[in-house]
C-alpha cells in the first residue's frame, strides 16, 4: 500500500504492454481536450467579436439573444462532443513526451484560437452587413428600418456563424495534418453531428414554426452562395497559410 501510494503508476497485470496502451490513450485524451477547446473558444470568440463590433458601429444587435442560445446548443454543442471521441493519430506514439508543465494552451494554441475567432466574427458580421444592403428595398435607403431586411441580415449571419463553425471543426480533428489527410468520414460520429447541425439550422431558416421563433427568414441562392463564402474565410486563410509554410520550407531545403 505505501508503494502504491507513493508510485506514480500501477500495473494491474504483468503485461508491460498495459504501459504503452496506458501511455497512447492517456496522450489520446489530452489531444481531444485541446482539439475541444480550440473548437469551442474559437466560436465562441467569433461570437463575442461580432456583438463587439456591431455594438462599436452601433449596428442593430447582428443576432438575437434566442439565436445565440441556439447556436451555443445545437451547432456548437454536438460538433464539439463529437470531437471529444476523436480515435488517437496514427502518430501519437512517435511524438517525444511533452513536458510535464506544459499549459494546455502551449504550441501555439491560443494564437490558433484567437486567429479563427477573428475570422468568423468578421465573416459573421460581413454577411450581416452584405444581407441588410442585399435585401434593401431601394439604394440609399437605411436597411436597418425595415425589420424584413433586419430579419433577412440577421438570418445571413446565423447561417454564416454556424457554417464556418462547421467548416472549422475539421480543421480542430489535428494540429498537426489538414482535413483531406485525416479524411473527413474518419469521424462518423463527427459527421453525423455536422450532418444534425446543419439539419438544425435548415429548419430554423425554412420551417415556418421553427422561423418564428427564432425571428429568421428564407434564404435565395444567391445569399446562400454569400453565406457560404464568408463562412469560407478561415479555410482561405488556413490555405494560404500553409501554401507560405510549404514554400518556405522548400526554399531552406533548397538552400541546404
């Protein structure tokens, strides 16, 4: 019992190999906490950013106090669980041991989460400002008057926020691989929450008892295709990021 105590791991078994599954699974698990983290304050800093800078504009409020509540519920919440049973990388066993004092937000993380939120929140509040000018009735007219236009610009950003969120969260399943090399269907519970969130949001902009209470308004095609576009700027970056990295890397290789 003191050695027991006084260890910092015990071997129910007699098989060494319960060390390494130990080790693999207990690195599994802080990965997923980080990967839901960054997910979470990333959105949730994409949101805050949004009601900061409208409120600084003194814009009309961008979304409704009942849209956040169903962003925070239903597209955030499902995503971020699903993220939380992400399987260990391939590699988990090949990275050398962080240090025991490592904060979870080291290597960059908060840089990560403070970059993309801003992102989103300038697409979220782009699509509210494109939506208000697109749904006018007539050039020059204050857009903001009319609470059909509100309602169409105020629906653009829901379905803005909501889908780069979306489009972030396969960007969260690694830190160190992009999207295509994890395979977006290498997380089926993942999938079927984007798949629930996305389901979600479609009925709050179509169905007409989900719309009234969520003070939202169909959308075109066209303004669909604007949405989906903003929501798009974080993986435009995040490309272009990396398209830089590559090329430096092949330059000092070059250079070696």
């Amino acid at each position: 019992d003191v050695t027991k105590e006084a260890s910092a791991m015990i071997l129910s078994d007699d098989n060494f190999a319960t060390i390494v599954a130990a080790v693999e699974e207990g690195r599994g698990i802080y990965d997923n906490i980080r990967k839901f983290i960054r997910y979470l304050l990333s959105c949730n800093t994409g949101e805050v950013l949004t009601m900061f800078l409208a409120a600084i504009m003194r814009l009309p409020l961008p979304l409704l106090p009942i849209q956040i509540l169903f962003v925070n519920l239903v597209t955030d919440g499902l995503p971020a669980m699903a993220l939380g049973v992400e399987a260990p990388e391939p590699d988990v066993m090949d990275r050398p041991p962080r240090r025991p004092d490592e904060g979870v937000f080291a290597r960059r993380l908060g840089n990560k989460i403070l970059g993309r939120g801003i992102l989103i929140g300038l697409g979220t509040l782009a699509a509210f400002l494109v939506g208000a000018f697109m749904s006018a009735p007539a050039p020059g007219l204050a857009p903001f008057n009319d609470p059909e236009v509100l309602a169409r610009a105020r629906t653009m950003a829901l379905a803005t926020l909501v889908c780069a969120q979306l489009m972030h969260v396969f960007d969260c399943r690694s830190e160190r691989r992009t999207p295509w090399e994890m395979g977006l269907f290498g997380n089926p519970w993942l999938v079927a929450a984007v798949a629930s969130s996305l389901a979600a949001l479609l009925l709050a902009v179509y169905w007409p008892p989900m719309a009234g209470v969520f003070g939202t308004a169909p959308l075109t095609l066209q303004e669909w295709v604007v949405v989906v576009v903003l929501a798009g700027l974080g993986q435009l970056a995040l490309a272009v990021r990396r398209l830089l990295l590559f090329g430096r890397i092949a330059r000092a290789t070059e250079e070696a």
